[in-house]
C-alpha cells in the first residue's frame, strides 16, 4: 500500500505537469532548426542514452524473458518512436497548445481499450466522462476534420490526436506487460524508439548538424528533461505516492502548454481551444470520479 502524499510529492506532481506541459512549446523551438524526424530522433536517443547509463549505474536487472522484450518492442514503438513522429510532424502546422490539449485526451482513448483488452470494465460514469471528452475533442479539431485541402491543418491536427491514441494503445499493453523494472522498461522502450526512428531520420533528412541557437538547446532538453528525468520522476512519484495520484497529471499538462504557447510563442488562442479543454478536463474529472475522491480524501 502506497504512503499518503507528502509535500515532496505535491512538489513532483506539479514540476511534472510543468515539464510535460512545457514540453510542446519546446518541440515547436526545435522545429526552427531542424526537421520533424530529427526532432524525435534526437529527444529519443538522448534520453535512451541518458537511462541506460542510469540503469548501469544503479545495476538494474534487463528482462530476460522473450516475451517481455516482446512487449517492450512493441510498447517502444508505440510509446515513443510513433508519438514523438506524429506529433513534431503535425506541430509544424498547429500550435504547441494544440498538441498539449489533444494529449488531455489520452485517458479517454485508455478507458474503452482497457475494457476491451484487460479486466477494467467500464461503468456508466466512465462511458460519460468519455462521451463529454470525446466531445471536446471534436470541438478542439473543429468542423474541418477531415477537410484535408492544401490551406488546412486537419492532418496535422489528426496526426496530434493519433499520437494520443498511440500512447493509449502503448499504456494498456504497459499494463499487460509481464513484471519488469520500471527504470530498466522505459531506458528500452526508447532503445526501441530510437533504432525505429535513426533510419528513418537519415533517409528523409540526412545527418543532423548542430544548430547554435535556441533549437539546438531545445533538443538536448527535450531529450534530457521530459524525455529522460520526468521519466525517473514519475517513476518515483508512483512508488511512493501511488497511480491514483498520478493521474492528477492529466489535468495539468493541456492547462500548462496553453500558457507557454502563449506566454514564449505568442501563439494566438482561438475560443474553440478553450471550450475544448474544459470539456475534455470535464470528461476526465466524471471518469477519474474515483481515482479524484481517493486523493482528495487523503
């Protein structure tokens, strides 16, 4: 059983909702130098890099059976190289809010595929908060979804939403996934992300040079801060505070990629951004109904 939230976890819960909330307006400075698959590839490799010394130094155990590295293929795939993909390509065309607001969606996408492929069956709270951030997300993509003529941005925006059901898709097989340590898991997971996206980055935009401006500094962030330490950060926080308080997360992150889009890019917020996140926020608050009351009581 998990110890009740200290103040050092209040403190985590809020530094990680600012990182992850940062972190599309720092995608959207690295795109200024460099290319999509770069971007993606460069975050990923630093961060694998980044762990896999963390988990020599701490003598963390690798898995050793074939199905965990299964698993962890499939996992890294879909939680790191499809993401980070998707989202540095579509964010050349959409605000950095955007993409912080269609991640908040990412719980919806998980309750339906949980009940589908794992014993965690959905009750009529659920299926409601679900239908209401569903909505939201509607309402954020706008009447022009799959208009996909030159002058729009409904792929690019699809593309943002796709990363989303992704790391969806990648959470309910984390769930499933045999017993493996957590440091170990995500260093290999991004191992898998990075192999998938080196390829790829040198066949549609050769090898990188250093860029000496803010993009280039984006870069080594991106692969150290939200890639790299929020991942031992979270890691930490669900150990000693538990996954129900972790979910306080969600809530932060669309809220946080608003502000820094606006604040450093001065990214215009049209009113359909704001109803969408109170929608989809108003979706996932019915859901996590539960997992909210539980933290509250404590």
């Amino acid at each position: 059983m998990t110890d009740q939230p200290t103040l050092g976890n209040w403190l985590s819960i809020l530094a990680l909702g600012l990182i992850w909330g940062a972190t599309f307006m720092v995608v959207a400075i690295a795109l200024e130098g460099y290319g999509p698959l770069t971007v993606a590839c460069a975050r990923t490799t630093l961060g694998a890099v980044s762990l896999l010394i963390l988990v020599r130094l701490m003598n963390r155990p690798l898995p050793r059976d074939p199905r965990v590295w299964r698993f962890l293929t499939v996992i890294g795939v879909l939680n790191t190289a499809l993401p980070f993909a998707l989202l540095s390509w579509g964010q050349q065309y959409v605000p950095s809010a955007f993409a912080g607001i269609s991640m908040a969606a990412l719980p919806l996408f998980v309750f339906p595929l949980a009940h589908l492929f794992t014993d965690e069956k959905m009750t009529t709270r659920k299926s409601l908060g679900v239908v209401i951030g569903f909505i939201g997300a509607a309402v954020l993509i706008g009447p022009r979804a799959f208009d996909f003529g030159s002058d729009t941005m409904a792929l690019a925006q699809l593309a943002c939403v796709a990363a989303s059901l992704s790391y969806a898709v990648s959470s309910v097989m984390t769930r499933a996934c045999p017993p493996v340590d957590s440091i170990a898991m995500a260093a290999l997971t991004l191992v898998v992300g990075s192999v998938c996206l080196i390829p790829a980055m040198l066949v549609f935009e050769g090898l990188p040079a250093w860029v000496p401006d803010r993009s280039g500094y984006a870069i080594i962030f991106l692969g150290l801060v939200p890639t790299a330490f929020a991942a031992l950060l979270r890691v930490q926080t669900i150990r000693t505070a538990g996954s129900v308080f972790m979910t306080l997360v969600n809530y932060q992150v669309p809220v946080w990629s608003m502000i820094f889009g606006a604040w450093i890019l001065s990214e215009a917020l049209p009113i359909r951004f704001f109803v969408a996140l109170a929608l989809i926020l108003t979706g996932l608050a019915v859901s996590q109904w539960a997992n909210l009351r539980s933290v509250l009581r404590r």
